[in-house]
C-alpha cells in the first residue's frame, strides 16, 4: 500500500509533512531542528546536545515534570536525539492526543526557561553521560574512529562534547545557539498515524506562529584522509574484549551510487548471513558480534565495521576482513547473494515503516537530507536495479586501504604490526 505524504509550509518557513494511517490508533510527531554537531566550533563542541537535554527541563507554563507528566500521562512517550546535523524532539501517543503533543512539543521547542539552576543541574548529567560513553568500550571506540577519520573537524569530536566544553557553556551562550538556529527556515515537523494533514497543519499554525523566520546553518565541508595509508588509533584499556572499530571514507548523501553502497554494506556485515558473520562468527567463532553500517552527510559519508574480539584473536580477525573487503573490491557477488541482499534491504525498509514512528522518522531525515520525502517505493525500485557490477565498483572505490581509518580500544597492541595487517 503506498501511503500519500503530504508537505506543506507555514508562512514562516516551517515544514510540515504528514502521512496518514488510518489502520493505526497512535500518532508520533517530531520537531527537528537542522543544527548538530556539525555545525559548532571547537569551543561551542556538545552545545546542541546540551541545548536538547536543558528543552526538557521547563518552560514558562510547565515545569520539567509537567513536561513529563503530560505525555506519560495520555499512555504516550517523549525523547529527544542528537546527530551530527540535525535535532530531534518526539513525542508518540494515542491519536486523539495530537494536539496535546503539539503543545508540548511547542513549549519546549520555543518556551524553554534554561534556568541557573537547570544549566548547572543538567552539566553534572550530561558530564555523566559522558563519562559512561567513555566506560563502554565499543562506544568508546566508535567515537575514537570518527575522531581519526576526520581529526580536527566537527565531524571528529563526540555529540556529547568533553567535559572542558560543557563545563564553559553559560546561559547567555546557550540562548544565544538556540535563538539562531531555531527559526522557521531550520524547523520541520513530521507526524504520521491516524490524523488528517489539514489538522495537523491548522494544529501547528496555532502554535507556530510566532517562531521567526530564519534559515539553516551551513556546517564547515569535511576534508576526506590526509594521508595514502590507514590512519590508526589505539588506547590502552584493561578490558576482556578488544573492541575494534573500522571505518573507510564513503560517499554523501546526494552520490547515485548510495544505493550500491547500502548492498554492499548488507553483503559485508549487516546480517547473520553476510560475508564478515559467516566468516568471522560462524567459520572461526572470533567474536560474538561483528556489523557493518552506512552514514551519509551532505559531502561525505563512512562506512564501518565494528566488532569485540579477544586480544589474542584480533591479528587473525583483521586478516579475515582485510580478505573479504578484497574479495568484494576483486569479484562482483553472485547474482543470487546480490538478490538475498537486495531482498534484505528493502524487505527491512518495508517493515520499519509500518509504524508510526519510523513513518515519522523516514520524513524528518527525507525532509531534512533532501528538501523532500522519499518515495520508498522509489527506493526499493532504486536498490533492486544494483548489478552486481555495481557493487564491485563500489567496493573499489570505497574499499580502499588509502581511505581506512581504524580505532582499537583495549589491551596494548603494536601500531606497526597492526598498520602491517590493514596495509
């Protein structure tokens, strides 16, 4: 069944999009703003993470547990993301509590206090949640990856920030952020359930109305590898596991050959019947876990590889992935493997969107990447026409050792031995 989303913008240039699933009894709704961490400077590292906990935390007319209290209350959810170019706040609930949802989001997206005392209040939590970050070691060693593959860049320092940069934040400065990019030419909401979209508009125009115009932040280009060899980083973690964290410069959003690069994704980790579960899991039994993901920016993307491993499997894990990423770059998949992942990719697509939620999501992010909502049957044409020629091209292209940054986080090992086993 394909579902009609509808887009309309609000005289000061917000967004609005909505689907509408009359099969279902809930509605989510979220408000993104077009800003994250892309888009702050070395001092301002971790200001729209901390600008998203402090919209929690009152308002002129609620208090943070009235926040709380009046979605929770309904039966309904409320939460909040950060990315590196965009953020979050959303809310889930039965569908005749719409305008309800709509209120508060409002409120906290527009009305937030950010009192003294809130500010130093939520710095000791978010100082917690980066410490906690810092004590899981695949985290840790995902942050350590994005950290090496774009050193210096807004791309490479962690969402959270550190605990030097939250600790300067004041309040004039975090008005200040939010005053300038939360306008109207940077807001989209996104609600799908069972609603109408000229409710859902009539809804936001009444609480909308004053938010001013403006327009989106421009982030700093990312520079791709500075170097014509693997960049590696290592430190030293008295942990069981060693957590290896694996990542090669890929293409941004806009690049037609995004879809190739999902397949080849699919092929090489994204499942338990991938190349790297079948051989690293299955074959040798060297980890538990091992996945590879996609990410996509504007200008650039990653693709990554991450897994747990015993220390004194990890030489021989490396050389079993450095020998899949090769085969994959010298040979195209057979037709029949390239179907399974095709099937895989868009029969995933398929089921996320039968909830309202990632309904919602699906638009925010479209919106958001493409000015936009994506057709998804438009995307399931798009990854069925991959050839398998496609996905050795891609490989080539993305694979490539020049363009491989690798983050390690755990017992010591050798930088040599390791640079000798990527190389």
């Amino acid at each position: 069944m394909i579902l009609p989303y509808q887009l309309t913008r609000l005289s000061n240039g917000t967004r609005v999009a909505s689907v509408e699933m009359p099969h279902m009894r809930s509605v989510s709704i979220g408000f993104w703003a077009a800003v994250g961490g892309r888009h702050e400077t070395k001092a301002q590292a971790g200001i729209s993470h901390f600008i998203e906990h402090l919209l929690f935390k009152g308002t002129k007319t609620r208090s943070p547990r009235q926040i709380i209290e009046a979605v929770e209350g309904v039966g309904g959810y409320l939460n909040a993301f950060t990315t590196e170019d965009h953020t979050c706040y959303y809310a889930k609930a039965a569908a005749p509590h719409l305008r309800g949802l709509c209120s508060v989001l409002n409120d906290m997206y527009q009305h937030a206090t950010m009192t003294p005392v809130e500010i130093e209040r939520e710095r000791e939590v978010v100082k917690e949640e980066i410490l906690m970050y810092r004590d899981q070691p695949s985290q840790h060693a995902e942050e350590l990856l994005a950290e090496t593959m774009w050193p210096g860049q807004p791309l490479g320092r962690p969402l959270t920030g550190t605990l030097e940069s939250i600790a300067r934040f004041q309040r004039d400065d975090l008005q200040a952020f939010q005053r300038r990019h939360y306008n109207g030419g940077a807001t989209t909401v996104t609600v799908a359930g069972n609603v109408r979209h000229e409710k859902v508009v009539g809804y936001l125009n009444e609480v909308l109305e004053r938010l001013p115009k403006g327009r989106g932040p421009r982030g700093a280009a990312a520079r791709g590898p500075a170097g014509d060899a693997a960049a590696i980083s290592l430190v030293k973690a008295d942990t069981e596991q060693t957590h290896l964290a694996m990542g090669f410069h890929a293409l941004g959003r806009d690049d037609e050959r995004r879809y190739a690069l999902k397949i080849l994704s699919v092929l090489l980790g994204e499942n338990m019947s991938s190349r790297l579960f079948q051989q690293l899991r299955e074959r040798y039994g060297f980890c538990y876990s091992v996945q590879s993901s996609i990410e996509t920016f504007q200008d650039t993307g990653v693709i990554d590889i991450c897994a747990g491993l015993d220390p004194a499997k990890l030489d021989r894990a490396l050389k079993v992935i450095m020998r899949e990423i090769d085969r994959l770059c010298d040979r195209a998949p057979s037709q029949a493997e390239l179907r399974r992942a095709q099937d895989y990719a868009v029969g995933q697509t398929c089921m996320g969107l039968e909830s309202t939620s990632n309904q919602m999501m699906w638009m925010g992010e479209s919106i958001l990447g493409y000015g936009r909502v994506l057709d998804p049957g438009d995307v399931e044409r798009r990854l069925l026409a991959v050839t398998r020629e496609d996905v050795q091209e891609i490989a080539q292209v993305c694979l490539d050792r020049r363009r491989m940054a690798v983050a390690i986080v755990g017992p010591a090992k050798d930088r040599d031995a390791l640079a000798a086993l990527v190389s």
